[in-house]
C-alpha cells in the first residue's frame, strides 16, 4: 500500500493514551465476565476475540451492565477531553502531517488508514454517517467505556463509546509470535478495516440482531464475518477515497496486499486459533467464524464492494458458510 505525498492528514480523531499504571484485572470490569477463548493462551483474545460487541448488545437486552466498568486499570482512562488536553494524549501522532510521513512512519499510516476508512463510510452511507469517537492506542492497559482492558485482548471496538482500542504490539507479539500470523504492511490496516467495520454495524443496526453468541451459525458469527465483508469493501474503494483538499489519499494496493489481508484473517479463524492453542476444535464455542470463512466473507466485500452482498450474512436460515460468488 503506497500513500499520496501529497495528501493531507487529519490527526483529530487518533490518540495515544501512553502506558497505563495498573495491574491488570482484564475486560469485564466490576463483574468480570468475558466471552470463552482458548484456555491455552491463558485469558488472552486475538483481534476482537472478546467480543465487547456481544455483551453490550446482550447486556441492553437483559438490562445489566455486563461488561461493568465500575473498577480502573491504573489511571490510564479515556476520555476524549482529558486525551486532548496536555499531557492527556502522549503526541505519538503529532507530526503525522502528510502522505509522505505515512509512507516513512507505522504510526502516520496509522492516521491515514483511519482517514480513509472515515472518508469512504462517509461517502458510502451519506447521513447515516457518523464519525468514530475516535482510534486510541495504548500500552500495557487501559480503561475503556466497556471495562477494563489489557493488550492480551487485541484490537477491539467498544461500542458503548464508539472507539477503537489498539495496543500495536499486538501484532508482533501475538499475531505473529503465537498464532505464526503473517507480517507485512497490510495486516494492521486490515484488523483496523475490521474494527471500523463493528462501529458502521452499529450505526446500521446491525448490532440489535445479535441474540445468540457462540456456534458455527451464531449471531456473533455473523457479525464478525459482516465486519470482515465491510473491511473488504474498504479495500475494494481504498485508493478512490480523498483527503480535504480532493488529494486521493491510498495511491494503490497490491495483490500482495490482499494476500496478506487474507492471511491474516486465516490465522484469526476460530478453527485455526482453536487447533493452534487447544489441539482440536471446537464449533459450538465459535464466535468468530472460521479461517475459510473470514477469508470468503472479506472477498465478497472485495470483489463486489457492495453492502447489500455483505448483508446477506442476516439472511435467515441462511448458513455463514454459503459464500456468494460476486
């Protein structure tokens, strides 16, 4: 992926929270609760495997707070007026100006990767639209509108404040370190396309479909292989997206681009995760999809570009693994 040297870089919604000063605790604040993962890689979620989005969804059903959020990692709390003030956001984005320092720097095309996929759902849904809270990076911990929360868990969005939580060592630590994920430019923009993806199923109302949380055919499969569908979408528009100025933002995307896109939605298949930490596999504890599946829902975002094809997933009776050919 190659940026524009020219295009201009909008900074106001990413931020770096810095290292929080607690001890942990994990998701799940006061109550504790968190959805099944591998007891073999002893608590942690891979890329969203806590799926924040469920227990919101089912906790606004039940009327409880099943995420808590009543006790603090440390004092690393987000709040957008408290991260925008001094010394409230650490300044790791701040010379993210332009195309060219995305090129030359992770972190600004971080920024850029944020600013196309805010450009291409504002011209997509036109005014059902609405920005993120933000993108917030972290190290170690941090406290978060759904709870507490660790960099074990990966990436995640918190729909509750509408913000997509990152520690970027993620990637080389567990993506690539225990579950031998593929490295490459790609694969943080593909997990960030993903994430995004759960904040414009919120706004579509997708998230109030969700009843059923684990199994092959779960609700929170469906999700999950919609939110994988939306990020291909993305990449099917990436290099049509513009900045302020009408620069266009993503000059190309390579074929290896969307091989490594694909690669990493393999390693973070529930069947590839299961088999890489347990051993064996486990359907009825999915909550995620398979590797086949994330991979065949992210090409029908791909080549078709169409939300329609990506709604499909909701269909009823219809199984997560009839893929329409687009």
């Amino acid at each position: 992926m190659r940026f524009n040297p020219k295009a201009r870089l909008d900074r106001s919604r990413i931020r770096d929270a810095g290292r929080g000063s607690g001890g942990g605790g994990g998701l799940g604040g006061g109550g504790g609760m968190r959805l099944p993962i591998p007891s073999s890689l002893g608590g942690k979620g891979i890329g969203g495997i806590v799926l924040l989005i469920v227990l919101f969804v089912v906790g606004r059903i039940l009327g409880v707070d099943l995420l808590g959020g009543g006790s603090s990692v440390g004092s690393n709390v987000y709040d957008p007026a408290r991260l925008s003030s001094a010394g409230g956001d650490t300044g790791r984005y701040d010379d993210c100006k332009t195309g060219d320092d995305a090129n030359s720097s992770a972190d600004c095309a971080r920024v850029a990767v944020e600013n196309s996929l805010a450009d291409y759902w504002g011209d997509q849904l036109g005014g059902k639209f609405e920005y993120e809270e933000g993108v917030v990076t972290f190290t170690g911990d941090i406290q978060t509108g759904c709870g507490d929360a660790t960099a074990d868990v990966g990436p995640f969005y918190c729909p509750t404040d509408e913000t997509i939580y990152l520690d970027t060592s993620f990637y080389k630590d567990v993506l690539q370190g225990q579950l031998g994920g593929p490295s490459g430019a790609f694969v943080e923009p593909y997990v960030l396309a993903h994430e995004y993806g759960h904040h414009i199923q919120k706004l579509l109302g997708f998230m109030k479909k969700v009843k059923t949380q684990e199994g092959p055919n779960s609700d929170s499969v469906r999700l999950e292989l919609q939110a994988d569908c939306y990020a291909g979408m993305w990449a099917n528009h990436a290099t049509t997206t513009e900045d302020a100025a009408g620069e266009v933002l993503i000059l190309d995307l390579t074929q290896d681009d969307i091989d490594t896109a694909m690669a990493a939605a393999q390693s973070v298949g529930d069947d590839r995760i299961q088999q890489e930490t347990q051993g064996s596999v486990d359907e009825e504890s999915w909550t995620h999809g398979s590797a086949a599946e994330r991979q065949g829902w992210f090409m029908v975002g791909y080549k078709s570009g169409d939300l329609d094809q990506c709604a499909k997933l909701w269909e009823k009776d219809r199984d997560v693994d009839d893929i329409p050919s687009v």
